[in-house]
C-alpha cells in the first residue's frame, strides 16, 4: 500500500513547500530586475494563469491517477506508447540537473545564516556587505562546504520518508516564512527607495520587453511551481481520492504568486535606496538585504530568522526534487527507500560540485554566451527543459490522455468542477501549448513576430 500524506492540509503545505522557494526570493527578483521590471512581472502573471496553474492540475491528475513515480506514471497511463513514456525521463533529468545547482545556491544560505548568527552585517558600509557575496562565491572550500552541508540536510529529510520527514516540518516552518517576509516588505516601504522600486516592479514598460524576457517569463513560472520537473506529480501521487484538485491547485499558485511579490516588494526599494542596479543578477538578494539588517534594530535577530527561512524554504524545495529521483528508484528499481536516498543525493551532489565551483576554481569555464556553469545550467533549464516539458506536459494530457480520465478527476468523479473542467480543458488543449510553442519558436529564431 502506497503512502500517503495524513491530512489535505498536509499535502498543501508540503506542495506549497515545495513550490515556494529560492525561485520566489531569489530568482524572481533577479530575472525581475534583469528583465526591466513591471512589463516581466505581468507576462510572468499571465504565465502563471494560462500555462502554470492549468499544467498544475494535470500534473496533479496524473500523479493522483496513476499513484507512480514520474516514469512509472506516463506508462501506467499510456501502456502502448513509448513516446510519451519520454516525458517522464526529461522530468526525471531536468530534476536531477535542477537540484544540482539549486543545492548551491541553497549554499549560499546557509553560509548567511551563519554570517548573520555572527552578527556580521552589523554596521557595516553597503560596499563591505556586497562585498561579502563575491568573497562566498569565489572560494572554492566555502562553497563545497556549503554544497555539503545542504545536501546533508536534504538526504536526512528524504530519508526519513514523506510524513514524518517532509510534513511535519512545513507546517511550522512555512507561515513563519511568510511572516517575516510581510514585515520586511513592511519595513521596506518605508526607506527612500519606496516609490522608485515600486514603481520599477509595477508599472509596464512595455519597451523594455523582449521575446528573451517572454520565455523566461513561461520558464519561471514552471520552475516556481515546481513543474515539468515530476514533483509535482510525485507529490500528487502520495495525494488520495478524498482532495479535491482545482481547488488545491488555485490554493498552491496563489500563495507561490504572492510570496514571489512580497520579495519582489521587500527588495526592490532596497536596490533602488541603496543606489543598486536592479539587474545586477543572482546576487541581488544576498547584495541588498543584509544591508537592510545592518541598519535596523535587532537586524542581526532579524537576519537570522530570515535567512533561516529562507534555507527552510530552500529546503523544502530541494526535498520535493530529490523525492522524485528517489521515488523512481523505489518504483522503478526496487530499491528500498534508504538505499534509493542516499544513492541519489550521492549522485546529485557529485553533480553539483561543477556549479559550486562555477565562480572560483572553474570560472574560466564558459558555456553558454560567456555564462558560468551554474547560470549556464540555469538558462538551459529554464528556458529549453521546462518549456518543452511543460508544453509536452500540456499536449499529453489535452490530447493523448483519454478524455474521461481528465475529466473523472478534474471534476472528482463528477460530484461539480464542470464549468472548471471545461474551462481548464480548453486551456490544457490550446492556450497552454500554442502559447508555450510560438515564444519558444519565436525565440529559437523559427518563426519572426
Ligand atoms: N519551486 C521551487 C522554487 O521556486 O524555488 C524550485 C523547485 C522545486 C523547482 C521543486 C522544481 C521542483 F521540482
């Protein structure tokens, strides 16, 4: 008998969990920032409506119908055929190279957790505090270090198994999060910055929009809802017939939603008061917030809580990622659930030792337009796996699937949800696919707008 998770609101809080993370705090700013601000933040929204929150209810039909991991999941559904069984192979590899640099950057974390717990932000100058991230960066030891110690804590989650590793956790843990990020954004508007960085994330300025920025839009919107990736499905697949899936799906993609602006608004009059580029790429929280802890009374408690959280929600992220890998050993090779664990963190962690080394000892190594290897993994990820997954995704359940499954579980056996079925169906079979196809065309330069 399969497990599953003990309550609703535990299956929630963990898919909340691993929805919310680094990609809401520390990648959504950035991208923001790179991408001129407010024109991003709306296509990211719509993204989010027409591509992310329809292809979350098919994953979560999938995994909760087929109660497999992600490969077993595409071949329980679709016996005969060997295509789509590849779905769930890119899932399990865009998982595995996703975590490999995720665990660096959830690094990072823990090395300001510690700087914090030393009080080191402390009136410091601003120059000094952003100086401290290209010192962590470039030091090949710190970064194994931190690499290590993360990776530790995710095989001790995983280990443990979904309940009582994963579930218990996240119900304390995650509110605590987004408490904190209320009263930073709080705090926040009240520095000089305010209405300029308001005003940088808010308002549409449609000329600094490009097809680049589009995608990467569509891109983020499946990696902050975890999707494309098969967690979303593995999690769905500990999920029992009693939960309702629009519902949880609407829950899970507007709390991501709202966590991603809370940091945006937190960040964005602190670039803007401290005289920061909003583009100035994957540093931008670890640059901006400590200075923000420098200042304030009890900043270095402050700093602590936050960046703790912010690790936790790291965590629980990463967790959801090494969950899939490992539930496909358990499904698919039998391993037992230690075994299967620690053989995946193992292989993960040898992966992620190129990224660690990215900005230090491998910073000579270029991939893709002169970018380090962790942000070459990053583009590739984002901009090519996930789309092309998502849009699989969107073109298996719309059109491969057998409708009268979709439609059982949409509508829960047909107990209501019809007009949201219909709706969602509309959207799985064309928005979704057509709209994900054409930027991504547009992009690879094979179709001119
Ligand atoms: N959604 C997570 C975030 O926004 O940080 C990252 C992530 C977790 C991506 C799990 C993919 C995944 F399967």
């Amino acid at each position: 008998m399969r497990n599953h998770w003990s309550s609703r609101f535990g299956f929630i809080l963990a898919a909340v969990g691993s929805a919310v993370g680094l990609g809401n705090i520390w990648k959504f700013p950035f991208i923001t920032g790179m991408n001129g601000g407010g024109a991003f933040v709306l296509v990211y929204l719509i993204a989010i409506l027409s591509c992310g929150l329809p292809i979350l209810m098919a994953e979560f039909l999938i995994g909760r119908h087929s109660q497999k991991d992600v490969v077993g999941s595409f071949r329980e559904l679709t016996p005969k055929s060997t295509f789509w069984k590849t779905i769930g192979w890119l899932n399990l590899a865009a998982a595995f190279i996703i975590l490999s640099y995720y665990g660096v950057v959830a690094g990072w974390t823990l090395d300001y957790l510690v700087k914090s717990i030393a009080d080191s932000f402390s009136s410091q100058d601003p120059e000094v505090i952003a100086g401290m991230f290209g010192a962590l960066v470039t030091d090949p030891v710190r970064q194994i270090i931190c690499l290590t110690a993360f990776m530790a804590l995710c095989l001790l989650v995983v280990i443990s198994g979904i309940k009582e590793g994963i579930e218990r956790w996240n119900k304390v843990l995650m509110p605590a999060l987004f408490a904190i990020l209320v009263l930073m954004a709080a705090y926040a508007m009240t520095t000089s910055g305010a209405a300029e960085g308001l005003k940088f994330m808010l308002y549409p300025d449609f000329s600094k929009l490009t097809i680049n920025g589009i995608l990467e839009a569509i891109g983020h919107s499946f990696f902050t809802l975890s999707l494309a990736m098969g967690a979303m499905i593995t999690y769905a697949s500990y999920m029992d017939k009693k939960e309702a899936i629009y519902p949880v799906s609407i829950r899970i993609a507007f709390l991501d939603t709202l966590v991603a602006i809370i940091a945006g608004i937190a960040i964005f009059p602190i670039v803007f008061s401290v005289g920061m580029e909003p583009s100035s790429g994957p540093g931008l929280i670890f640059k901006t917030l400590p200075q923000v802890f420098a200042t304030v009374p009890l900043g270095a408690v402050l700093s602590t809580l936050f960046f703790l959280l912010l690790a936790f929600a790291a965590l629980s992220s990463a967790v959801s990622l090494l969950e899939v890998l490992t539930a496909y050993m358990i499904d698919e090779k039998k391993y037992d659930r230690k075994k299967a664990t620690i053989c995946m963190t193992v292989a993960v962690y040898v992966a992620g030792i190129p990224s660690a080394l990215s900005y230090s000892t491998l910073s000579n190594v270029k991939l893709l337009k002169g970018m380090e290897i962790l942000d070459s993994l990053d583009y590739v990820a984002s901009n090519f796996m996930l789309p092309i997954g998502g849009l699989l995704i969107a073109i298996y359940t719309g059109h491969i699937l057998d409708k009268k499954i979709c439609k059982a579980e949409i509508t829960e056996d047909g107990t209501g949800f019809l007009a949201i079925f219909n709706i969602w169906y509309f959207t799985i079979r064309y928005i979704a696919p057509i709209a994900v196809f054409v930027v991504f065309l547009t992009k690879i330069g094979l179709l001119k707008l």
